[in-house]
C-alpha cells in the first residue's frame, strides 16, 4: 500500500541474487526513507545495511555478560549499549564483522569499486 507509513522487512534479500538486491531492492527502501517513510529491517546484507544510509541501526548480541542491546548509525559511526551509555562499539568495525562477508567482504568490494570494475 504506497499509503502505508511503516514498511516491516524480515530478511528481503532472501533468496535474491545480489544484482536483484542491488539493482531493485536497495532502491526501492532507499526511496522510502526519501518519502519519510519508517522502514524497520532485518538484514544480514551489506548493500542493504550500509547503502540505504539507516538513520538508526539496533544490533543485538550475546557475550559473557548475557545479552545486550546497542543502537547507532552510520553518520556517528557509534553503537551505544541502551542500558549504559558507557559501553559503546564502533558501528564500521561492528558491521564489518557481522555483516554477511565480514571484513574482507567489505574490503574486497572497496577494491573493486575503486577500480571502475
């Protein structure tokens, strides 16, 4: 419904090539949020996480602590744990590492942009 003003995304890369991905979906969330459109997404895609500029990221994880809640974006390039403010993550390195490919993903397709192939 193009009325709709909050659009629930749960993996929609999933069984998508990566041109698909790149070439229909990226643009079609990314005009969303142009619309002032709230787009809640769960992805494990680089091109999706990074490329669609999220204005707020939530990464959830476990450690020896138990489980903890993180929020940031991109343009602070900061995740700060919601229930201390101390514990905060970089929100590049973060992405790298848990982002499908992980670091040399990223670093492979840094590569490859910048050479114009």
């Amino acid at each position: 419904d193009k009325d709709a003003r909050v659009f629930i995304l749960d993996e929609p890369e999933l069984s998508m090539a990566n041109s698909y991905i790149d070439e229909v979906i990226r643009p079609k969330i990314t005009e969303l949020g142009k619309q002032k459109k709230t787009v809640i997404m769960a992805t494990h895609n680089a091109n999706l996480a990074v490329r669609t500029l999220p204005y707020k990221t939530m990464y959830r994880c476990h450690d020896e602590r138990g489980y903890n809640t993180y929020v940031g974006n991109p343009f602070t390039n900061q995740l700060t744990n919601i229930n201390d403010d101390s514990d905060t993550k970089d929100w590049k390195e973060t992405s790298m590492k848990i982002l499908e490919g992980g670091k040399e993903a990223f670093y492979d397709r840094e590569g490859i942009y910048e050479s114009g192939r």
